[in-house]
C-alpha cells in the first residue's frame, strides 16, 4: 500500500523542480522533503529520482508519477460530484501538442469543451516525436504525437493525419530556384527550421536526393505561425501543413517546389488508461473534432 504523503514529496520534487521548492510547497523543511523521498525508495525497492538539477524520474519514477496523477483526478472528480458544496477550482489537464497541430487545429477542436465544461488546459509544445516523453514523465495527462504505440499505462486512437507541402514564396524560388528544384539548389538555398530537433525537413530532402544527406544552410524559428510567416516573408523554405498553404499557392505568392515532395505525418492520441470523466470527454473531442479538421 503507497503512503500518499510520500508520493505527494515525491510529486512535488519534480514538480517545483528541486528538492528546496518543494519543501516551500509543502510548508516542511528540506530534509523532511529528502526523507520522505528515500522512505519511498527504500519501499518500493527502486531509485525514483535522479537527482540532477533540475532532478527527473527514473523510469519507474515516471510509472509512479503517471500513476498518482490519475489518483488526484479521480478524487477530484469523485469529491466534486458527491460534495454538497460547489467545486472550488474548475477541472485542470495538462496536455502536451506538436507545435503544427497547436498552429492548425488543436485549440479549434478542444477550445468548445473547454468552454462548455469549464475546463481549464495546460499546453506543453514540443515536436511531432517529442511530445510522447511528457506523458511518459507523468507531466501530462494525455498527448497529440506522430507515435503510434502506446505507452504503458495509456491507450492510443488514430486521429488523422497533417499534410504537407515543401513551400517557399515566389521571390525566393525565383532567386533560388531559378531552373527548379535541384540537389545543388536544395542545397545552397537556406532552410527554415522550427529547432534543431527538427528532422522533418531534413528527411523530405533525403527521399528527394538520398545520399549524400543535404544539409542546407538554416533558421531556427521556434513558433509555428512565425515559422510560416518567415517562410512567407522569403526567409527561406520549408513544410507548411497543406491547409495553411492553399491560399497562397492560389495567388501565387507561395510556390510548391516539388510536388512529389508532399507527404504526411498520421497523429495519435495517447492518454491515460484509467481516465476522469472529464479526461474521458476531452480525449472523445479531440479524436471525433480533430479527424473532422485534419479530413
């Protein structure tokens, strides 16, 4: 049987990021908040946290993370519904979404039953492949990701896919592209990157050339909005979702460089197992509104 104010130490050191802030959150000292977590170790037999700056769950420390999230949204909802008193605080989940899918229709679909349920929804924005290992570390409750197993713990459901096409405005490819889209070409004019995590790019270039891998000069721009305006603005070229670029590409100002280029990416919706009613509501939405956008 877990003690629960060892889990809630535990929680709270990887919530606030140090063993110090934490024993501010939960009002002990330090060396309480330390023995608490070693108490928790020694029973369960396993390191939890590594202890770095800021300290992260080992892999049985994300299990257990994940694993007292779920309880803390239970409960909630189960005290909520049998109080005789109105809930103090709305629900609150915390969901992690691939910056392109934030950009085109993420906030659409959720952004209704967070109206409606009075839903409050935090956003961790990180890339297609990244998103998963916060919901592995037990950050989120539930995750957009371009991975299709699940991890263990939590269910995964198809919700469609993000199409693409390799774009840039027409000044550029004029400069750049005067003969078309060549190897030297592709090569020489710079790329637009979200970050440097940002294979996707890269890889569409390897199906078009192959090897050597082409690796052109890049910008990093981090936001997905800003990276399709520097696109637009002649900054360089790069793989705008397809519903962002029909416009332009009808009057002109973008260009499609290859249209044996476009690809698409399919998306998950990982969650917890054991869901919240209201978890449960979000995750049906997210899957029924957001194939309804993708389509």
């Amino acid at each position: 049987m877990l003690d629960y104010q060892l889990v809630q130490a535990f929680a709270a050191v990887l919530d606030e990021g140090g063993f110090a802030r934490a024993a501010d959150r939960l009002c002990i000292t330090q060396s309480a908040v330390s023995q608490r977590v070693k108490q928790l170790e020694d029973q369960i037999g396993r390191a939890l946290v590594i202890r770095d700056t800021p300290p992260r769950p080992t892999e049985a420390g994300a299990r257990l993370l994940r694993h007292y999230r779920q309880v803390l949204a239970l409960e909630g909802e189960t005290v909520d519904a049998v109080s005789a008193k109105s809930p103090a605080c709305r629900p609150h989940v915390p969901v992690a979404v691939n910056a392109d899918s934030l950009f085109v229709w993420f906030l659409e679909a959720a952004a209704a039953f967070a109206r409606s349920s009075g839903t409050t929804l935090e956003l961790f924005v990180d890339g297609h492949e990244q998103t998963l290992r916060y919901l592995r570390s037990g950050a989120v409750a539930g995750c957009v990701t371009s991975e299709r197993d699940a991890v263990e713990g939590c269910t995964a459901t198809r919700i469609g896919s993000l199409r693409y096409v390799l774009v840039a405005s027409g000044e550029f490819s004029r400069r750049w592209f005067p003969e078309g889209f060549s190897r030297e070409a592709a090569t020489r004019a710079p790329l637009v990157n979200l970050d440097r995590n940002d294979r996707f790019q890269l890889r569409v270039l390897y199906k078009a050339f192959g090897d050597p891998q082409v690796t052109p000069p890049a910008h990093y721009v981090p936001v997905a909005d800003a990276y399709f305006e520097a696109i637009r603005a002649g900054l360089g070229y790069g793989l705008v979702a397809k519903s962002k670029v029909l416009p332009g590409l009808a009057d002109g100002t973008l260009v499609d460089l290859d249209p044996g280029l476009r690809t698409e990416i399919p998306l998950y919706w990982h969650v917890w197992k054991y869901q919240s009613d209201t978890l449960r509501d979000l995750s049906e939405v997210v899957v029924r509104e957001g194939g309804r956008l993708l389509a």
